[in-house]
C-alpha cells in the first residue's frame, strides 16, 4: 500500500465521505426503517389490527396511506446523516489512533476495534436521539394524521411536551448505538483477518461488502432490543400519564416480563435486511469514495 492510500484523510474529507454513505444507504434502505419501527410499537400479540409480516407493513401502508408513506420521516435522517456518518467513521479513526497510543500497539487488536467502535457508538449516540425521536413520532401508525411533516412535528412536541421532550430515549440511544458500532467496527476487524486477501479492486469492493453485511447483521443482533425500547419510550405519549419505563434495562425487563423475551427482537427481520446490505453499502461507499478522494483530491 502506498504511502498516499495509508495515509488518514483531512477531516473534511471524511465528513463528506460518510455523508455521501449515509445517504446512499438510507435512499436505498428507508421503507425497511419504516416497516421495524412499526413492528416495534405493537404491544403484545399478532391478533386483530396488527402487522403480521414485513410484507403486510408494506401492502397495507401503500393500500391505506398511500406509497409515500414508506418514505414518511426521512428528513430528519437525512438531515442528521452527514454528521452522523462523519462521526461514525471519523470518530472510530480518532478513537482507533487514540488507544493505541494509550495501550502501546502499532495496529489495531480486535478489543481495540471493539473499544474503539462503542466509543464511537456512543458519540454518534448523542448526535442522533432528537432526529431519532423525530423520525419514530413521524413513523408511527397512530401519528399518521397528527403531524403535517418534520417542522409541524418538532413544533408540536415542544408545544406539548417541553423541550426535555426530545431527549428522551437518550440513554436508551447510547445503548443501541454502542451496541451496533461495537459488534459492526469489531467484526469487521475479524472477518477482514479471516477472508482472502482481495487481488483486485473489485475483489477489494467484495471482501469489504461482505465484511460490512456480516458486521452489521451483528450489530443489529446485538442493539434490537435496545432499539424496542427507545423506539417505544420516544413515541410514548405523556396524555396517557406517566411512561411505564425510561431506561433500557427497565424496559428490557418490563417488555419480557409482559410480552415475553421474543418481542425484544420486534421488528428484527426488517431492520437485519436493512442494516445487513446496508452495512455492506456503508463500507463499500466510504472505502470508494475516500479512494477517490486519496487519488484526486490530495
């Protein structure tokens, strides 16, 4: 590897490359986004109104509220996403540099990977909750005709609720994010040792898809239930009095205790297939687009 390709990146440069893989991912992925978080939100079993597959989410939403509804709370994402992806990767770098000074290694060990991706979980963590809250109210079935779009919902949950409103879930968040980077950022790091090494550019887009598919299939294995519960304290509605739980554990044991340990994982098979590919997409994209950069633009 040349001295140019190793080289790490100006900031800048890293914010728009994972700018531009956060987008990609979200245009190509959004409608399984929408599709979990209304699994999420159903309580107890699949008896009467409730959603019985990821197919039926989708039938049913283009058959009762139209297409354009799969798409419904994209723009907080979209707006969050570039220094949400920037933080993502730009911070795991910094982290990565910063604990191998601490711990005096010349390369990254698969602990540090591990450290390094829940450091920078929990980062990206406090950046995303307000857009997070934002999404899951817009996403909601039952908000369907309460909100006119992002701006009407933002106003109308500072209106109502206060501005502590919108941090709620936040602890919730933490977990679901350090989860995720931590088994993403760390499994890559595996799976990476363990795959051939790639001969060309395009085996090179191959391995790091198939690195990127696997780590974020873990990840999500490792952040559902966390995601059940933040997905359910940030659209809880302070009319119907005071929220059942507020933290992750509370509701991890709450949600098992009354729904029994399987609704942890609600919503689990649309968000795998989102974040699976999507985790691949983010890796390819970046890696493409930093390459270009490293070859054009340094």
């Amino acid at each position: 590897m040349s001295a140019a390709a190793s080289q790490p990146l100006p900031f800048h440069f890293q914010f728009a490359a994972g700018a531009i893989a956060g987008v990609s991912e979200i245009l190509c992925m959004y409608p399984l986004d929408v599709a979990k978080t209304r699994l999420m939100l159903q309580v107890g079993g699949g008896g009467g109104d409730q959603y019985k597959s990821i197919l039926d989410v989708f039938s049913r939403i283009v058959r009762e509220e139209g297409a354009s509804r799969l798409y419904r709370g994209i723009l907080p994402p979209i707006m969050v996403e570039a220094p949400k992806r920037a933080i993502k990767f730009a911070s795991n770098d910094t982290y990565g540099a910063m604990y191998k000074q601490l711990f005096g290694k010349d390369k990254l060990t698969q602990p540090l990977a591990i450290m390094t991706g829940v450091s920078a979980g929990v980062t990206e963590a406090l950046i995303v909750a307000t857009p997070e809250l934002v999404k899951i109210r817009l996403q909601a079935k039952e908000n369907a005709g309460r909100y006119a779009g992002t701006m009407d919902c933002v106003r109308k949950i500072y209106a109502e609720e206060g501005l502590r409103a919108f941090a709620n879930g936040l602890e919730a968040t933490v977990w679901r994010h350090a989860l995720w980077n931590g088994g993403y950022f760390g499994s890559i790091f595996a799976i990476k040792e363990v795959l051939p090494k790639a001969e060309s550019k395009r085996g090179e887009l191959a391995v790091n898809f198939v690195a990127g598919a696997i780590g974020g299939t873990i990840g999500t294995t490792l952040n559902t239930p966390p995601d059940v519960v933040k997905t359910r304290i940030q659209n809880f509605n302070p009319a119907r009095g005071a929220p059942p739980y507020t933290t992750f554990l509370a509701g991890a044991r709450a949600i098992a205790r009354e729904e029994g340990f399987r609704a942890l994982y609600k919503g689990y098979v649309p968000k795998v297939l989102r974040l699976g590919p999507g985790g691949g997409i983010l890796l390819v994209v970046y890696d493409h687009v930093t390459t270009y950069m490293r070859a054009n633009l340094m």
